[in-house]
C-alpha cells in the first residue's frame, strides 16, 4: 500500500496518516523499494527460535509422567506438574529442562490427563465362565422372557448432591444434616429386558420372603406358564429353599451372577439414571414421599421406554463389534499379539 500510495505522488504525511504509520517507516519503505525493487517486500520470514526439547525428550517425558513416582524413588503416589518438570531437571538418567506450562502443553497434546483413580473387583467364583456363559446365552436366545431382578440400597433421608441448569455461580443449595432418625429403606427392582420396563417397590429390609413377592411379580408378567428367565445377584435371600422350590414348580430359572459380578445382571445399569433423577439434588422429608417419587420416575419412563425394535437392534450392534473383536462377553477385550 505504501508503495502504490508513493507511485501515486501521495506524500509521505499523507500515507503515514493512512497506513497509520511513523514518517520514517514509510521513507524506509519506499527507499527499500527504490534500491532493491520486490525483493524489498519480502518479508523474510525466519524460522523462530531453535527448539530446545527433542521428540526424544518428549518421549521420555510422557514415559515419565506415566510413571509413578514411587518406582523413581520419589517420596510420593502421584505426579504434579511441578514435582513432575523437578524431577526431569534432576534425572541421572536423562535430563529434560522444561517449564510448567510447555510440560502442560506436552501432556495435553499426548492425550495425558489428570484423573480420579478407579478400582475393580475381579470375581474368584469358581463357576464364573459358566454363569456367566448361561447369562449371555439366555438374554441373547430369549430376551423376551428374561428378566432381572435386584435390591437397590440402602437409601437414607438425606439431602443428597446433584447437578442441575442453574445461573453460573449460583448452585442449587441444600441444608447439611447431622440426624437422621428415619432409617433406611431398599428397592426391590424387577427389569424386563424385551420391553425395557422397570418396576419395584420399597420395602424395610432384605429377606428371601421379599425376594420371593418379586418373583412372583416377574412370573404374573409371563403367565403363559412357559420358561422364564431371571437373572439375580449371587446373595443368600435370592436362593432360599423356597425359592427354589417355587422356581422349579413354576418354570422359572433363576441365573445367578457369578459372585463379585453384579455387573452382569442387566438391571445395574437401570439403578444410576433412577438414583440420578429421583436422589440427586434433592431433599425428601420422609421414605413415604420418597417412595412416591420413585414410583412417579418409573411411571414416566416405562411411558418413555425404548422400543423393542432398537432394543433388538441394538443387541445385534453389541453382538456384532465383540464378534469383530473376537470378544467374549463379560470378558476382557483380547490383546492383539505381534506377527
């Protein structure tokens, strides 16, 4: 623009106040051109300042911070950007200078993140393999006469934390309590899975006699007098001899979960979104209005339950990617072995 401006015979006040520039910015500019002509436009871009991290050392660094600390001699569980850039300064086997916010920078684009710790139970049941083959065989061969059934507990009157849409910084409040004289109550929940409907009710306690009247529930859902599938937790008021001997007499088999697995009863994943939209965020002043607005949710989302055709459908998609996988289910996914 400045050369343009000056070949025009604009002054060099003129394009100053125009390009917003100094006077002798703009002189420099044209006396540039006159002397060496494009080539003054060049701008000569350099290649910035000299990178002072190889991709060796970034590797190290992630192997690093993937490490704990305890097994580099360090006197703590877990790695902080700061303690983690001291310890790379410090390391007699390869020293790596960097600050905080570029080691940040470093984790951040490998995907390495900061994250609460998570635990697991691994089931010693001896007839794992095969409760848990029995489980996979019946929801898949006969979805439409399996069911599930479990007790969901314990629950307390209390104000119990949540998340809700509120105004930034302005989150719900809830008072704090220190006495709670209601005690506890559990709900006895019996999932269909061909429908996708979830029922129950809240009682005192666990018994096999309660245990029982929800079976019973399950068979007046079939009362064709043809098989029914139940799969339940592996736990002392779920397999009482009357229960087995009203099982046998009415065509029910009860599957149980291997011991340490309540994972694979079908209805464990109904209890979050229940305990989500019925408990969290709330202060209920008594089991009776509890009990009432858990039976309000169920209403709501048996009305609101998936279809039978998307539910089969996807059962295929599940079936499909562990086949694809070479992945048993219930299992861990294999690992892929070198060539």
């Amino acid at each position: 623009m400045i050369i343009m401006a000056s070949a025009s015979g604009t002054l060099v006040p003129a394009i100053a106040r125009l390009v917003a520039a100094d006077e002798d910015t703009v002189r420099d500019v044209i006396h540039a051109f006159n002397e060496k002509g494009l080539a003054a436009l060049d701008p000569r871009w350099a290649g910035g300042r000299p990178r002072l991290i190889s991709d060796d050392d970034i590797e190290f660094v992630i192997a690093a911070a993937t490490t704990r600390p305890v097994t580099l001699d360090r006197p703590f569980t877990h790695w902080s950007v700061r303690k983690l850039a001291g310890s790379l300064a410090d390391n007699p086997v390869r020293i790596v200078t960097v600050g905080r916010e570029r080691l940040r920078q470093i984790l951040c684009e490998r995907g390495i993140t900061f994250q609460h710790t998570r635990t697991w139970k691994e089931s010693t049941d001896p007839d794992k393999e095969t409760k848990l083959d029995r489980i996979e065989r019946v929801t898949t061969e006969h979805p439409d006469r399996c069911f599930s059934f479990d007790q969901f507990g314990p629950l307390s009157i209390r104000p119990c934390h949540g998340s809700a849409w509120t105004q930034a910084s302005k989150p719900h409040r809830l008072p704090a309590t220190y006495r709670r004289t209601h005690g506890i109550r559990y709900f006895h929940g019996c999932y269909s899975l061909d429908d996708d409907q979830l029922w129950g009710v809240t009682r005192r306690r666990k018994g096999g006699d309660l245990s029982l009247a929800a079976l019973k529930s399950i068979r007046t859902a079939r009362p064709d007098g043809e098989p029914v599938y139940v799969i339940l937790d592996n736990l002392s008021a779920n397999k009482t001899p009357a229960i087995r001997s009203w099982a046998a007499k009415n065509n029910v088999e009860l599957c149980f979960t291997p011991t340490n697995a309540s994972w694979a009863n079908p209805i464990e994943a109904q209890f979050g979104p229940l305990r989500t939209f019925t408990m969290g965020d709330s202060n209920h002043p008594n089991h009776t209005v509890l009990a009432r607005r858990l039976q309000d949710y169920l209403r709501w989302r048996n009305a609101n339950a998936r279809h039978p055709d998307i539910l089969a459908a996807q059962r295929r998609e599940r079936a499909r990617v562990r086949s694809e996988r070479q992945q048993r289910w219930g299992r861990p996914r294999p690992h892929a072995t070198a060539a």
